[in-house]
C-alpha cells in the first residue's frame, strides 16, 4: 500500500461522475496516485447517490464493503449527496469512516483528505460547512467534466430551483448555480484539443441555464456559443431538460445548428394533469402536445428520451391510464419509468407512500410492456438506413458504437459485424433491431460488394 495513493469509487448519475473526475483531478494535482484496487489505496472514497431508496442502498452496501475489509493505515471517505444529507446518520449506519464531505463542498476533497490522514480520531472529520448554502461555483480551475473515450460529459450547472414535491436534489444541493459561460466554453476547447468527439451538457436542469446568471433563452445562447467556440467539435448533446423551458428559441437553435445532435432529454414524469398538480410539475399537457409536434417538425428525425413516476401518492388507476394512453399516444423513441421512492422532508412527505408497492411494480410492469414494442417498431423503422455512429469499442468480432439516437449508458447501442477504428464516427448501414439495439454493417463495406 503507497503512501499517497487513492481509490475513488462514483455512484449515481453522470453528474456525480464528474464530480468524482473533478474530486481525483484535484488529488492528482496534489501529488497523489489513483489506483484501481482498493487494497494498494491509502484513501479510499465514495462518491455516494442518494436520490432514491435503491441508491441509498447501494452507497451503504459499498461503504459497508470497503469499511469492513480497511486495512491500517487505510482511511475512508464518504462524500456526495447521501452524506449531504445525512452526514451523521452515515457515519453511525457504517463504522469505520474517517471523513464525511457534502456534494456542497466537493472541492475540499484535498483539505478533507490530508486532515483526516493526520492520525485517528475518536469519531469522523464532518466537513459539511453551514455556510455552504449551494454548491460551490468554479472557485478552482479543476475542470467540471468527466470523459469516456470520444465523449465527455460537462457539467453547465448544479443545484435546482424546481418545486417538484417528489424530488430531494434541492435538500442536497441547493438552488441552481450557473457556471460561467467563459469556464464551459474553455473547458469544450480543451476536451476538443484532447480529442473527444461528443459534448454532453449535463446539470439539474440544463434549460434553466443561466436564469441566476440574468440570461434569458441561457441554455440557446450556451449552444449558440459553444458551436462558435468548437465548431470542429462533431456532437453536441443536451440532457435534462424541464418541461415548460423548452423555447422556441431553443428548438430554433437545435434545428439549425448540424453539431447539435436533434436528441433530447426531458422528464416529464406523469401525463395527467391532477398528479402533476400533486407533483408540482408543469401540468399544462397541451403544452406537452404542442411543443413535442413543433420540435418534430423542425428535426423530423428528433429522438426524444423521457422518464415516469408511477405509483405517485393519490395516482387513480384513471390517472396511469392516462399516462398508459400519452405513451402510446406519443411514442417516444426511449421512455423509462420508476416505481415512486418516499422521500422525507420533500413537500410530497405529507402524502406519505399509500399506493402499494404490488400495484405500483404491477403499473410500473405494464407500462414497459408497452414501451417495448414501440421502441422496437421505432428501431425496426431505421434498417435500411443509414446513420454516422461513434465507435467505442470492438470485441468478439464485432464493433460497439452509438448514433445520435443513444445517449452514454441510458440508450442503446450499434453493433456492427466488422472491424472500425475506436473513436472514428463512422456511417453504418442498419440491417437489423432489437428492442433497445441495432445491428448493422459499414456503409463502405456495402459499396464495395
């Protein structure tokens, strides 16, 4: 075991993964080594989820891991959204730690790190700062990405000023912070300069991108900018988007400008109107109709991802048929949903969790069971064409890639029965489709037969 050797483990979503790419930049800096097996770490770390029951299980499960089998001179580390929230009870639920540190205050992971190395303790360094109301801003030059062979996912914004009753992100991380656009545009210049191919805006809520920053249409002028910025850079793609801030400008912005990929990330969470009262999310469903047909009328080959919430306090069976018919209706090209996960302190708290867990799985079930066949019907419309594909790996014969249509790790994948250099973007000719994939083979190959 080295001295200044880490072993950093990122759970939850991509907007923990680059905080933990940002946290192991910053011990890097300071002099020490990653290291991939835990053992021959020094510190160890986890970057903990706490958004829903199952996340909070596996941060537990992973802290209990890693405590039980600490070796002397070992320390460890608990941060990120759970320990936000629930420092103390973290630290009494997992013996062993040595150090709690808030999403809020991520970059102090060096100062956290080096106090805690100083010698034992009799109970845990807590390092969650009453005056860390927000996350910090960019207070350091750490870059705010994380990057996965040719993409790159970067961070725009953190925290969420959004009043939806269900969601504790707001307890964690406090109200929305834009980054300076300067920062995003240097750091897209850098991960061009490196080679990456796909830019990934990431935050909360990527459309509220600029409000405390005064900018109106931010997120528009954001994407405007970067194309400016890196026009050589190939893709562009926008995440977690909030119903109701979709603009025309926007859309506009999206149809007109090739690097942006016409691919969009929107929770919508329900389709009725009186649960998404409940929810405190925009209810206005003709809204929903309206902006969904102009954004495919302006990119007819749009891919629209989307997530729902069922079982939510007080949903009626009327109220999931509801939801049931709108994804049928609408047919989304990706749709996941999630059974609801009580949340204390939320303001969907007072409703408490009265639809049982049997009729939420039992909706939840069904409402895949209709996703399915249209994912298909959606994938089996692309054989025959032909779509540019990012290539991200090759193995037992065949290559691995994503088109426009795929987001990292939600989406889909490309499998392509010949040989394609890794990171190359290249045209494939659709032969076959599953439900979530697509097979195909190279548009070249096709030409020269």
């Amino acid at each position: 075991m080295s001295k200044n050797t880490f072993h950093l483990v990122s759970l939850g979503c991509s907007k923990n993964t680059v905080d933990s790419d940002s946290m192991a930049q910053l011990l890097l800096r300071d002099g020490y080594r990653s290291m991939d097996d835990p053992d021959k770490a020094s510190v160890l770390i986890v970057n903990t989820c706490g958004f829903i029951d199952s996340a909070k299980e596996e941060s537990y499960r992973v802290l209990g891991e890693l405590a039980q089998s600490k070796r002397k001179g070992q320390v460890l580390i608990a941060a990120g959204c759970l320990t936000q929230r629930y420092g103390v009870e973290v630290a009494q639920k997992v013996q062993g730690i040595d150090g709690i540190l808030g999403t809020r205050r991520w970059m102090d992971i060096v100062q956290v790190v080096n106090e805690v190395r100083k010698g034992p303790r009799p109970e845990p360094l807590y390092h969650l700062p009453e005056n860390a109301a927000v996350v910090g801003s960019d207070e350091n030059d750490a870059l705010r990405v994380s990057v996965a062979g040719s993409s790159a996912y970067i961070k725009v914004a953190d925290g969420c000023r959004r009043p939806c009753a269900f969601c504790a992100i707001p307890l964690i991380k406090g109200t929305a912070v834009s980054r300076p656009i300067e920062s995003i545009l240097n750091e897209a210049r850098t991960l061009r300069d490196a080679g990456v191919r796909e830019l990934i805006l990431i935050a909360q809520d990527t459309t509220d991108y600029g409000h405390d920053l005064g900018m109106k249409d931010g997120l528009a002028i954001l994407l405007e900018q970067l194309t400016d910025a890196v026009p050589d850079m190939d893709w562009l793609r926008v995440m977690y988007a909030y119903p109701g801030y979709v603009t025309d400008r926007l859309i506009e912005v999206m149809a007109t400008h090739n690097q942006i990929l016409p691919y969009l990330d929107m929770p919508l969470q329900h389709a009725h109107p009186k649960t998404l009262l409940r929810m405190k999310r925009p209810s206005n469903m003709d809204w929903v109709h309206k902006t969904l047909g102009k954004m495919r009328t302006a990119m007819p080959n749009l891919a629209i991802r989307t997530t729902f919430i069922v079982g939510y306090p007080g949903e009626t069976e009327e109220e999931f048929q509801a939801l049931h018919d709108f994804v049928k209706e609408i047919r989304f090209d990706r749709a996941g949903a999630f059974p609801f996960s009580f949340e204390a302190e939320t303001t969907s708290a007072p409703l408490g969790d009265p639809v049982p867990a049997s009729v939420k799985e039992e909706r939840f079930a069904r409402l895949m069971e209709l996703q399915q066949p249209i994912s298909l019907q959606v994938n089996q419309s692309y054989v025959g064409k032909t779509l540019d594909v990012l290539i991200e790996g090759f193995n037992d014969g065949l290559s691995i890639g994503r088109s426009y249509r795929d987001a990292p790790e939600v989406d889909g994948l490309i499998l392509i029965e010949d040989k394609a250099k890794v990171g190359d973007i290249v045209p494939v000719r659709i032969t076959g489709a599953m439900a979530y994939d697509l097979t195909g083979v190279l548009a070249k190959k096709l030409i020269k037969l």
